[in-house]
C-alpha cells in the first residue's frame, strides 16, 4: 500500500449550491487531517460540511457543520481526522459567494 500526501479538495462554491469537495478514488482509503473554511466576504456567511457513505444521497445524519456561522474575513481551521472508504464523498455548502473551503490528508492506495 502506498500513501500519498496530499490536498484532497479545494472548492470555491457558488452560494446556496451543494458542490462536491472530495471523493475518495476507487480502490483507494483516506484519512481526512484537516479542513479549512475562510471567509473572503466583508459579511457573515453560514456554510455546511457533510459525509455521503458510498455516495448516499442527502441526509441529516451526514452533517459535520450545519449553517455554522463564519464572521467576515476570517477562518475556520477543523483538525478531522476522518477516515473514509472509497466512493465515500465530502460535500460543502456555503449562504452567500465568497467562502472557500480546502481539505488535506492522506490517500492510501
């Protein structure tokens, strides 16, 4: 097995659009080390951060951060340390234009 460090997902999501961040490669595993949200905007944004097993279609139970508040011009840095299995997929949300969002860890293969 071979692992590979790396930044698994940047995303710049167009506001209220539930955009992919990461999926894990077929045949592979990952281990989620952190994920970092800054807010570009001079307002408040909420955003959303949520887990599909296997690409399981919208739930409640897959919510990491739910309309989590970021204030203007600031950053959320979450230490995760999320394992996940192949096909499993990352989705982040974001209220109004200007947030980004950018996970890093290992891939395993």
């Amino acid at each position: 097995m071979a692992d590979v460090i790396k930044v698994l997902g940047q995303a710049d999501p167009a506001a209220t659009t539930t955009t992919v961040l990461y999926t894990v490669p077929n045949l592979n595993l990952t281990t989620c080390s952190s994920l970092v949200i800054c807010n570009r905007s001079a307002g408040p944004i909420a955003f959303r951060v949520s887990v599909h097993v296997n690409d399981a279609t919208a739930d409640n139970k897959q919510f990491l951060y739910y309309d989590k508040q970021l204030v203007a011009n600031d950053t959320l840095a979450a230490i995760l340390g999320i394992t996940l299995n192949q096909n499993d997929v990352i989705k982040v949300y974001a209220s109004g234009t200007g947030m980004s969002f950018n996970l890093f860890g290992v891939e395993t293969s």
